[in-house]
C-alpha cells in the first residue's frame, strides 16, 4: 500500500504504531492490517520537531511484544497508552514541518529510543553564474558600458569559491595536485586540469600578499619571536623554509640562502622591541634585537649526549641547573621580573662557575660545548627577565613542521613560485588557526578584497 509522504509507521509483526504528521488524526483502521507484516518500512522525516511529553516522546512509551495500537486525535492533549498490561502512559503533542523523507526497515524485539537525528550532506552540484555587460546611450551622445567584477575573463572561468577551496585543500591539507584533480572530479563533478589547480593556488597567493605583508609587520613590533628553519628542495635545488612566529602568527619565508641574508631581506631594520628566541645557529645572532634567548630544549638533549658518552657529572649538574630554572620561571609574576630576585642571581653564579669548571681535554664533544656556552652565556637566561619570553623554542619548530610534512606527502616543490605561494598561504592559514579563526573564511575574506595597481 502506498502511504503519503509525511506519514511516520512503525512496526513488527506484534505491534504497529503510525502516526500521520500532516496534522493530528486518527489512524485509520484500513491500515491496521500492517500488523501481519513480519517488518514493516519506517518513513522517517528528519525534520525539526517539537516534543511536549512526560516521557521527552512517544517511543520510549513503546514496548515490544504485544500488539499496540497507538492513536493521535485532533485533540494534542489525548493520552495514549503505550501497553496494555502496564501503568505507563505518554501525552505527545507534535508539530512538524516535513522537508525529508528517507525509509529504511525494522525487525521486531527492538527498543525505539526518542529523538534520533541523522545528518547528511545535500549533493554537491556546482552552478554558473553568468555576468552580463549592458551599454546605453547618454542623450548627450556617449555611450555608458557597464563593467564586468574583477577577476572575470572572457569565456568559462572558475570562480573565488573553487579557487580558494583548491588553495585551502593544497596547503592546509597538503594535497598534491593529481589528488586534487581527483577530488573535484569525483566530488563536485569538475574535471579540472593540473595547470588550471596550479593557476587556482597563485592566483589565491596573489590575494593573500596584503595579509601576508601584515603579518611581516606584525612580527617587527612583536615583543616575543621565535626562529626556526628546515630544508627542502625547490626546482631541484637546495632550498630552505624560514618561519619567525609568535603567539598570535606566524610568518613562513621560502629562500635558497641559510644565512642571515634571509632574515635580512625581510626585516632589513631587525627585531627592535622583540626578543628572538632560536637554537644556536650563528646567523640569528647577527639580526639585530632587544635580546636573544637560545632553546634550553636543545641544550638539554645535548646534556644528554655528553653524560651518554663521557659519564660526566658536569653534564648532570648543568642539566639540573637548566631544569631549576625553567620550574623558577613558572612560579614568577609578570610583575616580578622587573624586580631584583635572589634565585635568579644564584642561577646565574652556578652557572658561571659550570662554564669555568676544567674539563678533559679528551671529551671533546663536552669542551665544543662549553666554549659555545661561553660564547653565547648573555643568552642563555635571558627568559627569566621577561615574562613573554619560553624557555625553549618549541613554538618555532611546530609551526616549521607543517613544511615538512609536505615534504613526505609531496616530495618538493617544482618551482620558487609555488614555494613562495605555500608559504604566503600558510602563514595566512596559521595565523587564522593562532587566532581561533575559520581558515577556509579567512581565504574567503581576503580573496573578496579586491586588487590594485
């Protein structure tokens, strides 16, 4: 039998419970005749439906096993008894706004919990958007043409909201570009061709430039950043991704130089008010700042080093100076680091005197290591005079990170342009995600603001 749309039924060979949503009224006897069916089809409508009701809705009032027959009348307050030889009851007022009907079946000696929620996607189907250019004639004699929005060119193109979908899969989830094509062939039913996704990416790079040059400038007036770099081969060379970040961004350089010429070139004036927090490569010494504080997270493995080959107690005692001081530094005030702290001052001869203790010339890895100590001593406690400044520099290699797993995923980058449009576009990302922003709406903003020049 064929039932109208909007029409819920529940029921095994035992039972049967159907209730009409489009408006409450009796079930009709003709249909009681469902109850002899060993399954029964439920007509579910996933709709958004109000219950009023002791029991929060009418199947928890249900039990299986017997025959029911649950009527719904005109009248919302009815009750309705849920089984014949118990004392439970159910009043049920419905209103129902059907959109969906999907069917699926039921077997018997099943329990029907209340208010059961699916959530499905609407078919992906992408739709054209056709511009259209009028021109009129002034009674003065000039003729007035109307102008198309920027960015669309004569013929088919796709639009802001496949280019900076293709952007925002390619860098956030490092998708290459075959898996790409596949995707939007499969998915959204667009057989895109690789040049075309690689167009997609630029042309979102090219966008995002303004937001990548605010986020150059907020890194010169931060008062906290950290350095970190990684290698990578670009258009099968030797290149390197550079990333000085802070709490709320992040700003990732691609370069084939390791050296301070980087750095240089996009902060040519330095880190005036910033502490630069980095490991002990010498070129971030030469990039002029308030102070440097190098990573105790990587003193501290090499500490582990020295006393695994040398069995030195140098090595432990300095490792429990290093740990002291990062438990001291939690228990700090920001108004406390202004002040003059004892502790901070026996940290600071202990460490002195571990710099000056002799050590045998034949631990040479151990004596390579306290002459840089030596070299670098002013930088080595600098994070307990500021507040903002870690112990370590565990931030930086996080946000390096994403650049290797890029590479595993994707192997290199084929050119300098597509390196550099990776790191504009994941500096966008990762500042949007620092600051509890939606990365694909951050894409969206910046690829609506229009260019020029």
């Amino acid at each position: 039998m064929r039932l109208p749309v909007g029409t819920l039924v529940l029921g095994t060979k035992k039972w049967i419970a159907l209730i009409r949503l489009h408006g409450l009224l009796p079930i009709p006897d003709t249909l009681k005749f469902l109850a002899a069916e060993e399954s029964i089809g439920l007509v579910l409508v996933p709709v958004k439906t109000k219950f009023t009701s002791r029991l929060a809705g009418f199947a928890r009032a249900i039990m299986l096993g017997e025959m029911l027959e649950l009527f719904v009348g005109q009248d919302s307050s009815t009750a309705m008894s849920a089984y014949q030889g118990s004392h439970r009851r159910a009043f049920l007022r419905l209103r129902i706004s059907p959109i969906l009907v999907a069917s699926f079946y039921v077997r018997k000696w099943h329990w029907f919990g209340s208010g059961l929620k699916q959530i499905e996607l609407p078919p992906i189907v992408p739709y054209f958007v056709e511009h259209q250019s009028f021109q009129k004639k002034c009674p003065c004699g000039n003729t007035i043409i109307g102008s198309f929005p920027q960015g669309v060119t004569p013929g088919i193109s796709y639009g802001a909201s496949v280019n900076r979908l293709i952007a925002y899969f390619n860098v956030r989830h490092y998708l290459p570009f075959d898996r790409l094509k596949e995707i939007f062939t499969t998915v959204f039913g667009l057989a895109i061709s690789t040049g075309t996704l690689v167009e997609s990416v630029n042309r979102v790079a090219e966008k995002a430039r303004p937001a990548y040059e605010l986020i150059r400038e907020k890194a010169i007036r931060s008062r906290t950043n950290g350095g970190d770099e990684t290698g990578m081969i670009i258009d099968g060379q030797k290149g390197w991704f550079w990333t000085i970040q802070g709490k709320l961004f992040t700003f990732i350089i691609a370069s084939f130089n390791r050296g301070a010429q980087t750095l240089n070139e996009h902060f040519p004036d330095g880190f005036a008010f910033s502490v630069l927090v980095h490991d002990c490569w010498k070129c971030y010494f030469k990039i002029a700042a308030l102070a440097h504080q190098i990573c105790l997270a990587h003193l501290l493995r090499e500490f582990n080093h020295v006393y695994e080959c040398y069995k030195l107690k140098w090595a432990t005692d300095f490792k429990q100076l290093l740990v002291e001081t990062i438990a001291f530094k939690k228990t700090l005030l920001p108004g406390d680091y202004h002040k003059t702290l004892s502790q901070r001052t026996v940290f600071e001869e202990r460490l002195s005197a571990l710099l000056q203790q002799s050590i045998n010339p034949k631990h040479s890895i151990a004596v390579s290591l306290q002459k840089r100590l030596i070299k670098y001593k002013p930088h080595i406690l600098t994070f307990l005079y500021f507040h903002e400044v870690p112990p370590d520099n565990n931030a930086s290699e996080r946000a390096i990170r994403n650049v290797k797993v890029k590479q595993k995923i994707s192997g290199q980058f084929r050119s300098f342009e597509g390196a550099k449009n990776f790191a504009i576009l994941r500096s966008v990302i990762d500042t949007a995600i620092k600051n509890n922003l939606n990365p694909l709406h951050s894409l969206s903003k910046i690829y609506a603001v229009p260019l020029y020049g």
